[in-house]
C-alpha cells in the first residue's frame, strides 16, 4: 500500500485547520502559477518543498 494512501486520514484532519486550509491553498495556487508562467525550476522547487 502506498503511503499517501495510508497517511490520507491525517492529512484530511489536518485541512481541518482554517489556517491549514489557507495555507494549504496558498502553496497549490503558487505552483501552479509557476508552471503556467514557464517557471519550471522554481515550480518543481515549490512543488518539493510542499510534499516535504
């Protein structure tokens, strides 16, 4: 079994933070930002730092 899959429960209790959610949503917008921009160093470093 994967682990994201395993560790989907904690991650889903974890959103419900306000503050998590928000923060959460912040990073997600800012990759895709840097993808759609052509920025694809930073976006696969924002992308990492994220799953981190």
């Amino acid at each position: 079994m994967r682990v994201s899959k395993r560790i989907r429960r904690v991650r889903m209790y974890d959103l419900l933070a306000q503050d998590r959610m928000q923060t959460t949503t912040t990073e997600h917008i800012e990759i895709m930002e840097l993808a759609r921009d052509g920025q694809l160093d930073e976006g696969y470093r924002a992308l990492h730092a994220n799953r981190l």
